[in-house]
C-alpha cells in the first residue's frame, strides 16, 4: 500500500479527515524551508504537497507565485527539491510528500530522469496542473508505471460530461478546486462544495479540497464535508511576511487542529 493509501485509511478508520499543508520548495532559502518542512508533521500535517519553483506559474495568485521568485533567487533548482525529500526522509518514512507544479521543469529535465529521481527521493505523488488527461501519455502514465500516484485537479467547472475524463488513470486523492481562478483569490464556500465534493466521490477516490481555505475555522468547515482540506497561500504568506520557521509551524498547527476537530 502506497504511503498515500496508507494514510487515508488510517485517518478513514479514526474517522477524520486529511490536513494536507502546501509549501513552496526553497521558500525562503533551502535551510529555512527544510526546517519547515521537516516540523510539518509535528505540527499536525498528513500530506505534504510541494512546490517545484517555476518562473510561470499561471494558476498560482500572487502569494505563490512571490513563493516561486523567492525560491528561485534562492538558488532553488527542481534537483534541489528532490534533494529536500531525500533530506526529509532520513528523519521521516511514513508522511507522503506529493510534488506540485507545472510541466515544463519536469520535461526540461527529462521525464525518466525525473520520475527516477523523484521514486528513489522518495516522493509519494505528483500534481501537474497544465497537464489535462488527453495527455497522460507524456507523464501520467509513465508515472504511475514506476509507483507514483498521478493526482488529477477536478474544478467547479468540471461537468458530469468531463468528469469521467478527468478521473481516468487519477490516483492518490482527487483534488477538488473549491473556487474559480488562481490560488489565494476568494474564500471557499463549504456549502457549495458540499455537492461537488459528493459527486467526485463517486468516482471512488479520496477528495481533498484547496484553494480558499485561509483560517482554522475555514479548514474545519471543509474537513467536514471532504476528505480533506488543503491551505497553501495563507502558510506561504506567513513565510514571505518574514515569520520564523517555529512561528511558521506554530500556525500550521492551528490549522490542523480545527481539521481534526472536524
């Protein structure tokens, strides 16, 4: 059973629900970052999504994308992001990490290479966001070939019609964009995506739901009508304001209690 598989049926059997934390690669400087990363199952993260820098990030708002440019002056490279999941490993073998980001640093550093490098780093997962499903072909496929799950965004927009389509070969969990538009740009609404989230279940995943969700009571909220809630640009605006990696957990840690307390 894979680490992510793993880690829903535990919560599933305790009867919560997943707190799934996103952090920018590299953000603001490798060793910072690492420290980060390294206490955010201490303080209460199941999943750990990451992401890979990118000079366009064109679904991120600007909290994200300030994540990227700062990584990126850093010296953040994609080998540097799998060098952190090694480094995270040596103290931690049970946490997934799921990669996020973009195509093109993948497909720069050539796809065997990178899905080689990321198994043997010990990443769990990887969410491509400018990847659709008419083109699993290119990493999707080859991906789940070598043991990675393959996490699709399903979106407020994605009809009964295209629904299929987008759920074909995703693994890991479905990730349910809880508002129109780029990260960070409105709060999520759990009533209207109560539904959705319901109607993507049926595809017999996991759904997880992102994007909107800023406050503790706003992650309770979603945990109780999903399978598990994502925030990602309110813990990267603590990290851009300047906050330390302790004051940056210690958040997190408020995050997570009001998903479990869901």
């Amino acid at each position: 059973m894979s680490r992510i598989a793993a880690t829903f049926k535990t919560l599933s059997d305790e009867g919560r629900s997943a707190f799934v934390s996103f952090v920018m690669a590299g953000d603001p400087g490798y060793d910072a970052c690492l420290e980060i990363v390294n206490g955010l199952p201490g303080a209460g993260v199941d999943i750990i999504e990451l992401g890979m820098p990118f000079t366009d990030p064109m679904a991120d708002g600007p909290a994200i994308q300030l994540a990227g440019q700062r990584a990126l002056a850093a010296g953040m490279t994609l080998k540097k992001t799998l060098q952190m999941v090694r480094d995270f490993r040596v103290g931690n073998d049970t946490t997934p990490i799921v990669l996020m980001g973009y195509y093109n640093p993948i497909y720069s550093m050539g796809v065997d290479a990178f899905l080689a490098e990321a198994k043997d780093a010990g990443v769990d997962g990887l969410i491509v966001v400018d990847l659709p499903p008419e083109e699993d072909e290119e990493l999707c496929l080859p991906a789940q070939a070598v043991g990675l799950d393959f996490i699709r965004l399903a979106t407020p927009t994605t009809d009964d019609a295209r629904l299929p389509k987008v759920l074909s070969n995703t693994s890991g969990f479905v990730y349910y964009v809880s508002i129109t538009g780029i990260t960070g740009s409105a709060e999520a609404n759990a009533a209207k995506v109560a539904p959705e989230v319901a109607r993507i279940r049926t595809g017999g995943l996991p759904v997880c739901v992102g994007f909107g969700i800023k406050t503790p009571q706003a992650a309770a909220e979603m945990a109780a009508i999903a399978d598990g809630a994502v925030v990602g640009s309110a813990i990267v605006d603590r990290i851009g304001r300047g906050d330390a990696p302790a004051d940056v957990l210690a958040f997190v840690r408020t995050l997570a209690e009001g998903v479990h307390s869901a």
